[in-house]
C-alpha cells in the first residue's frame, strides 16, 4: 500500500537502502509530460512544473532515476532510498526497493518484477528495463536489453535511445520525438525543433538547443537539462510559459 514520508526523512534512508548504479550521460536526463504540466530528472535532481504557470518545484528526495505522471501526481524514482515518490501535492511514496524505470501505469524495479503505485505485485519483465512508458493503446512498453518490448513480444529488435508514446502504442527514435494532439511528431534534432509528419516530411522548425519535448494538452512543451521549459502551439509559435 502507498505510505506517507515526510520528505525530510528521505535523507536517512540510504544507509539502509538497496545498492543501485544509477544512469549517466543523456541517460540521467528524462522527462514525462502530461496534461498537468511536466516532470524531469536531470543529474539526479527530479522536478515538476505544472499547468499555467510552469513554476519548477524540486523537492529534495535524495538521488532521483526517472520520473512519471499517474493520477494527475508526478513521481520520481528514488532507488537509493528504496522508494517511488511524488513530486509535489500530498506526500506519498512506495517502498519499491531498487527502481530502475518507471511508467505511467507501473513501476519497475532491477530485478525484473513490478509494483503498481498502490504497492501491489504488478507482473514480471525479464530483468529491469533501462527505460518504460505507457503506450497510447493502455499497455506498457519497457527497453529491455537493446529491446523495445509490449509484454514478452519483441515490438523493436534494435531500441533506438528515446523511448515515447504513440497512438496506438509506442516506439524509439534516435533524437527526443514526440506525438502531437494532431498526430504530428515533434523532434528535437541538429539545433532544432521540428514538426514532421508520418512521412518525415518538416512542417514547421524553430531553432532549438538540447532537451525534451512532450504534449501538454494542445500545446508542445520542451525542457531543457538546466530545467528551462518553453511552450509552442502545434504549429511552434512560442508561446509564453
């Protein structure tokens, strides 16, 4: 079941926490976006800014992994203190012992098993996956060993380094993609974000440096490591956050 941790003794909890190596490189930088805004671990720091007025909030949780939306709460993968957390709003959090990944629906821990965000058993992957979404279709999908995977079926045999949701599922790209309100893809690619279609044909492109981007509702929303956000219409004229 989910328990309540007053944040400030996170703190005391890696001296008895399980060992974990974390991500390093692009690997530490990830976000999640939702139609409440957005959460990003950069560096082992995990934030959240939420709908209107993007206003960054960055608890002190110890060493963060990954993060993730459910139920309109933003959580964050603290391994070294055994426990999924959220964000901001009521303190909550899931002792889930070494969290390698999280996704919308679950989340995943090194040793293959996971745990739904009540705490119960969820169901078991073939070891932790470096990377977990949930797919436009409901199911999840985990990059497990250079491996894009719903379930025990092999949807990519060569995961490319992004990871996000699609429609009717979800997929890799080897630049931050993601899918539109509209069905367009948003990439952040060569010094810009672009608007493509399904064909790879550019739509729209603004200048851009590195980040991530996702869907906020109708809008387009990038986050950049040093947690810079900046918001565009679907057709990327800026908009102020």
């Amino acid at each position: 079941m989910r328990s309540l941790l007053p944040l400030a003794l996170l703190a005391l909890l890696p001296a008895c926490a399980p060992a974990y190596t974390a991500p390093a490189g692009e690997g530490a930088f990830r976000a999640a976006f939702s139609s409440a805004g957005v959460a990003w671990v950069s560096g082992g720091q995990a934030c959240v800014a939420r709908v209107p007025d993007y206003r960054p909030v960055c608890p002190r949780l110890g060493r963060a992994v990954d993060v993730a939306w459910n139920g309109g709460d933003a959580w964050a993968a603290v391994p070294g203190a055994g426990l999924a957390v959220t964000l901001d709003r009521a303190a909550r959090s899931v002792p889930a012992g070494a969290v390698a990944a999280l996704s919308g629906a679950l989340i995943y821990r090194q040793d293959g098993s996971a745990l739904n965000y009540e705490g119960a058993a969820a169901g078991q992957v073939a070891g932790g996956p470096s990377a977990a979404v949930t797919g436009g279709d409901g199911a999840d999908y985990v990059v497990l060993a250079g491996q894009l995977r719903r379930g025990g079926a092999v949807v990519e045999p060569a995961a490319q380094a992004y990871l996000y949701a699609t429609a009717r599922g979800a997929a890799t790209a080897a630049v931050p993609t993601a899918v539109g309100a509209s069905g367009d893809l948003y990439r952040i690619q060569g010094g810009q974000l672009l608007r493509t279609d399904a064909a790879g044909g550019v739509l729209a492109r603004t200048p851009h440096g590195p980040g991530r981007v996702g869907a906020v509702g109708q809008d387009i929303v990038t986050v950049s490591a040093s947690g810079e956000i900046r918001r565009y219409t679907q057709a990327l004229t800026p908009l102020i956050p």
